[in-house]
C-alpha cells in the first residue's frame, strides 16, 4: 500500500479559483473590492518571498493589495502608528503584519493594536478567544488550510480520533479548536508529551506541527492514517545546498499513511490561499454583506 499523496497546489489552486468568483461578484453586486494590507518589517529573506506570493495572489483574485515595508529598526510607536492608519483605511479590510519580528519590536503589542474585525492572521485575542469558544472568528490561515486539506480525503471529520503535534498560537492551539468544531476527538501533544509514539498509533489524522525535521516515524502511525505535514525545515545536503522536509519522515509514512500532504507542495499552498478566504470574508463582513460562499 502507498498512501494518497494530498496535493495543496491543486487544492489551493481551486480555492484561490472560487475567492476569485466570489471577488468578482462582490465587485459587480456591492461595488466592493476587498483590500489586503501586509506590513514587512526588516529584510528577513524567507519574509520577503512570503510577501511577493502573498502580493501576487491577491492581485489574481481581484482584490487590492496594499504593501508596507519598514526598516530593521523601525521605532515600535511607528510601527504601531502605521496599524492605526490601517484599521482606519476604508480600503483595507485585511491586515497582516509579517511575523517574526525583529528583536526589540513587541510582537503581542502590535496584534493587540490590529482591529479584530481585519485581523486576518486570526491571531487578536479577541479571535482567538471567539474560535476557543466555538463562536464565528477569523481563524490563523493554516490550520484553516490544514482543515480543508483533511477535508478533500475525509467527507466529515466527525467522531475521528486526532493529534495534533505542536501548540504554537499560530498553528497548534487554533487547529485544535477547528477540529473540534468539526466534531473530531482531539489530543494535543508537544515535546513534554509522555510516550508520543504510541499517543500518534491510536490517531486517524495526525497533524505534524513542531519544527522537528522528520520527527513523525513511519512506525509510530496507524496503518490507514491521514497525515497532514505543517513543518517546513531547510536540512543541509552534501552538495552544500539545503533540501526542504516536513516534520513527518516522508518515505516511511508513505508506506503506512492512507493519505499525506508532501513538503513542499501541501500545507504551504493552502496558507496563502486562506489568507485570500479571510480577506474576502472580512470585507463583507465590515461592509454588512452575507458571508461568502467559499
């Protein structure tokens, strides 16, 4: 048996598909042209690259595209005065402030200063406490994309048994609320986790977020198993280049997995296309519309 591999650049490629639909009708309909705003503090080149996509994308889908960038030392006042020109920017309904950080620069002070209505990392508190009490929020972009993902091989979720590797504010802790509100039976499990293997074998979707190069062996999944593979990790080749892998060992799971996403290729894809979904939802939501049909 091989697994299904779950390929995210298809899946992505539909869902940025659909907010393109969806973009055009608020358009025609409501005269509305969603707007996304991403602030880029400092010359993080992973960053950078993240930003370029994110641009692109969201000039495909119809929608404006606002970008930011500010020095490596920017004062932390500055930077909080320019997500105050933001949330009062009719023309922006998504706001997305590049993370990391640079050192010096207070990372929850500035997600504080965000309008949670165009909070479209899903990170405010006021969205994070809306999803853990399973009321409507803007979630974090890949958890949603991991949802979606499980989602293409898994009609519904409901009554599965689920692991989640990880409890980061971004990925771990949001996933787990998502799961739930699908109906799943969730474990959350990390580095302090007393016997992780076999707490994985009694998992029928298992999601790998801990930043751990190959850290999920083939030999701890259940036979059948969905793996969905969060970690992106640069592992040094002997050519002296680097080579991208997951936080799952791939060639082995593959023999085991019933499904998996590949690195690259999967989770990644999906982030960016999220971000378009929130973005579309924000606007409408701002501007008292129906929610959008995707």
């Amino acid at each position: 048996m091989t697994a299904e591999i779950i390929d995210g650049k298809v899946i992505a490629a539909d869902l940025r598909a659909r907010v393109a639909d969806e973009v055009a009708r608020v358009k025609r309909e409501h005269n509305l042209v969603p707007g996304l705003a991403v602030v880029l503090v400092g010359n993080d080149p992973a960053s950078e690259v993240y930003v370029r996509s994110k641009h692109t994308q969201t000039q495909a889908a119809g929608m404006a595209s606002f970008e930011h960038k500010l020095p490596t030392d920017v004062s932390q006042q500055d930077l909080l005065t320019l997500v105050a020109k933001l949330n009062r920017d009719p023309a922006v309904h998504g706001i997305l402030v590049q993370l990391p950080l640079p050192k010096g620069l207070n990372t929850e002070a500035v997600i504080n200063a965000i309008d949670p209505a165009k909070d479209v990392d899903g990170l405010h508190p006021n969205n994070a406490g809306r999803l853990a009490g399973g009321f409507e929020a803007l979630s974090p972009c890949t958890p949603l994309g991991c949802i979606i993902l499980t989602k293409s091989v898994h009609a519904s979720l409901e009554g599965m048994n689920a692991i989640v590797i990880g409890r980061s504010n971004l990925v771990g802790r949001p996933l787990v609320q998502l799961l739930l509100n699908e109906n799943a039976t969730v474990t959350i499990a990390h580095s302090r986790s007393r016997d992780l293997p076999g707490l994985v074998r009694k998992a029928d979707l298992v999601y790998a977020a801990v930043g751990r190069p190959e850290m999920v062996r083939g030999d701890w999944l259940k036979p059948g198993a969905t793996v969905i593979d969060v970690g992106i990790n640069r592992i040094p080749k002997e050519d002296g280049k680097t080579r991208l892998v997951g936080d799952v060992a791939y060639q082995e799971a593959l023999a085991v997995a019933g499904a998996i996403t590949p690195v690259p290729g999967g989770v990644g894809q999906m982030t960016v296309a999220c971000l378009l979904v929130n973005t579309l939802r924000a606007a409408c939501a701002i501007a008292g519309l129906p929610k959008p049909a995707v």
